[in-house]
C-alpha cells in the first residue's frame, strides 16, 4: 500500500492511496474458504460448494468490502501520522471505470484542511464584565413579594389598585377562552387598570390586546396564544370578573424567617435582606458570566481573521446528513453553520495553546456540587459522601450528561482564562440598569 498527498494550497489537498492485491488477497480467500463452508446452494451439499461458484457469487462483494475498510483504516492512521488537522471527513472522488480486477487499485480523496491562525485576546476596546447588585428597592420588592406570597387571601367586593383578580378572557373569533388570575401593575398603560377600579364580580371590561401588557409574554400566557403570534397581536378581547381578592401581607416575624431559610438562619429583616441580597447577586453572577462569554466569543469571531475551504465544506455537507443536500441547501446551511465553525475552531484553538484539559475528577466534582445544590433546594442540606457519589455515578453514566458537564467545565476554564488575559474592564451595576443598559427597557 501507498499513500500520497498533493498540497492543493494552504487548505485543500488531495490523498491518494495505492492498494495492490497483495494488500488484501489472503484476508479475502479466508473469508471465501469460510463462506464455502457455510453456503446454502441449492443442488450442493453444505461444505461442497465449488469455489468457483462461491467465489461468482460472493467474490467481489467481499472484495469491495475488505478494500474499503482498508482505506478506511489506513487514511485514519495516515491522519493521525501527518497530524493533519481536518475538517469534514475525507470525500471520496468519483470513480466509475474502477476496475477490481488490476493489481493496483487507485483512490482518491479531498481534504479540508484547517486553517492557521493567531487568536489575539486583548482588543483595544475593553469588553465589560458586569458586576451585578442587587438594589434596595429590588430587596424591598422581593421582601413585599414574600409578604403577598405567605399572606391571606381576602375577599373583596370591588376591585382596588391592589385587588388579584380572577376572571376569564374570551375572543370567540379566536377561539381564546382562559382563565386568569392577574394584578393591574401588568398592564402597560393607567387607563386599562383605572377601567378595573370600582368593578365588582360579573363585571365585563372590553380590552384591546395591542399593548396591553408590559410585558407581551404575559399577554401570551394570559390569552394561551401562540408565541409566533403575540407580538402583533391587535384584537378586542373580554375580560368577566369572576372573583376579586385582597392580598393581606403576612408579618415579618421570625416564623416567616425560619420558613424562608430555615430555622434560626435569619434572626432580623436585615439578615432577611441580606440573604436575598446574597442569594440574587448568585444568580446575577451566572447571568454576568454568560454576558461575559456571549460578548468574548462575539469578538473573537469577528476579530479573529482565517479563511475556511468552503467550497470542500460546502460539498461535504451535502451528503453528511442523515438526508443529503442538494449543492444549494448544502450553501445555505453553510452560511448558517460558519459563524459556529470559526468560534470551534477559535476554541480548539485556545484550549490547546492554554492546556486546558478536563478530568475525569473534574466531571465527577461538578456533578457533586450539582446534585448538592439541587438537594439544597428541597432542604436536604447535608447529604452524605456516599448519596452524592451513588447519585454522581448514575448521573454520569449518561454519555450526554457527562458530555454537558465537560462543556460547561471547558467553558468555566474559558471564562477565567478571559478574566486573566483578556482586556476586560469591571463594571458595577444594578440589576435594573443592566437590563436596561444590555436588554433595552422591555
């Protein structure tokens, strides 16, 4: 066997492989003389088969098969010899006068290669990594949240500005027919909540649904209305009073303290909002952090410059699938995936300059605090060694699983990586201006 590559330019190339006879003639009569063996040829006996026969009906069968998984083995291992980085599969060129009978058989394959770049991560332009805090007036609205929540329902007569009130929307030429319970601090303007005040059960209030809500995912939920569907939304729609409330607020004592976060953890409010304070800037972290990698792996792919061998991509995707692409599907997805493509390559390239590596420890480790943290949460605070290893071990027995955990294991390497080297500038904000400042107003 020889296998010889032709350098198209930096990222083609062509492989082509020599197998002479020699290559695979022993393996083919083995399995020949074991077919004789076994063949089931009306008029012969088993074991008596002629070789001729054997050879008419199952010889080129067979030979195409072995010769196959010949080139299959020796393309990996010249692969992994060149330390040729690729990308696709190597695609076979067409061959349809291939004749099986000469002493050499000829192929020939077209590479992909990856391209060679630097990744520079320190831009002249910081990057801003947010630090997230919670304000007072947040900490006072999750404590007044707590208070509604574990407080006492009473009924009322009429609707207030604070009333919850229960009652069904109906639009018949929609079909939407669904029962709610809302507050009027969702709607977006004063003059929808002032039609509510004063209203009592059995009341119908006419509505028009274009901005209705503050939010129109709300409005979805409040309706059961597609979601494709909501933002234009623009129809009349009745709302029947059925029932109205009035939330009385549960007192801030220590028996609602120990409720919250367990006996005797907070003895005062201002251990309450402390807690809430530390508990929100937790979940604020991990939102920060995903801004942090979202904005790095945004600059990385369009600062970072390499050309890619599309047109091989392009023809590689077109039978990589389970259903094979025509050449303008296969174009279009191209222009979908390459975003995606540069940042793998981006990535593979950081964590091999880096020596960024996850262990198997590492996975088991995360897995651990997970299943701790989510024990946590339904007041198993002190679970044993032994429950969070029996737990791991079923969880990681699951090939995805165990794969999610390596990404988002790669993934917090990466980000301390950026922390470390990247020009990133630390900015202190409230959560209410980040939305804001990240989101826009709504």
């Amino acid at each position: 066997m020889n296998i010889t590559r032709e350098n198209i330019d930096a990222l083609n190339a062509v492989v082509k492989v020599d197998i002479a006879k020699e290559d695979y003639s022993a393996k083919v009569e083995k399995i020949l003389i074991d077919y004789r063996k076994t063949a089931n040829i009306p008029g012969f006996r088993k074991g008596h088969v002629p070789m001729g026969m054997v050879k008419k009906q199952y010889g080129k069968s067979i030979l195409v098969d072995e010769v196959n998984k010949l080139l299959q083995s020796a393309l990996n291992k010249y692969l992994a010899e060149e330390k040729l980085d690729v990308l696709g599969n190597p695609l076979p060129k067409p061959q349809d006068d291939l004749d099986w009978d000469a002493d050499v058989l000829s192929f020939e394959f077209e590479l992909g290669l990856a391209p060679e770049f630097e990744v520079n991560l320190s831009p002249k332009k910081a990057i801003i990594d947010y630090n997230i805090t919670a304000g007072d007036k947040m900490i006072d609205d999750q404590i007044l949240n707590v208070q509604k929540q574990y407080g006492k329902l009473i009924s009322s007569d009429v609707v207030a500005k604070e009333s919850e009130i229960t009652g069904v929307y109906k639009n018949e030429e929609r079909e939407i027919e669904n029962t709610v319970t809302l507050t009027l601090d969702k709607f977006e303007g004063k003059a929808t909540a002032k039609k509510f005040i004063g209203a009592k059960v059995g009341d119908v209030i006419t509505l028009n649904t274009k901005a209705l809500y503050v939010d129109d995912h709300d409005l979805m939920e409040a309706l059961k209305v597609p979601h494709d569907d909501i933002h234009d939304l623009d129809i009349e729609v009745t709302f029947t009073i059925t029932e109205i409330n009035e939330r009385e607020l549960a007192e801030l004592n220590q028996e609602l303290f120990d409720k919250l976060f367990g006996e005797g953890v907070a003895k005062s409010l201002e251990d309450v909002k402390e807690k809430i304070k530390e508990d929100a800037e937790k979940q604020f972290k991990q939102q920060s952090e995903q801004k942090l990698l979202n904005d790095v792996t945004e600059h990385l792919v369009e600062n970072t410059k390499f050309d890619l061998p599309a047109a091989f991509l392009q023809k590689w995707m077109q039978t990589a699938g389970e259903k094979e692409l025509t050449e303008a599907q296969a174009q279009e997805e191209y222009a979908k995936s390459e975003k995606s493509l540069r940042y793998q390559l981006i990535e593979g390239k950081l964590i091999t300059d880096n020596k960024i590596k996850v262990s198997m420890d590492d996975i088991k480790d995360q897995s651990k605090q997970m299943i701790k943290a989510q024990m946590a949460q339904f007041g198993q605070l002190n679970p044993s060694d032994k429950e969070l290893e029996d737990i791991a071990a079923r969880v990681l027995g699951n090939e995805d699983e165990a794969r999610r955990i390596s990404e988002q294991i790669v993934s917090q390497k990466l980000l301390a990586l950026y922390k470390e080297k990247a020009n990133i500038k630390t900015k202190d904000i409230t959560y209410e201006d980040f939305v804001k400042e990240v989101y826009g107003d709504k």
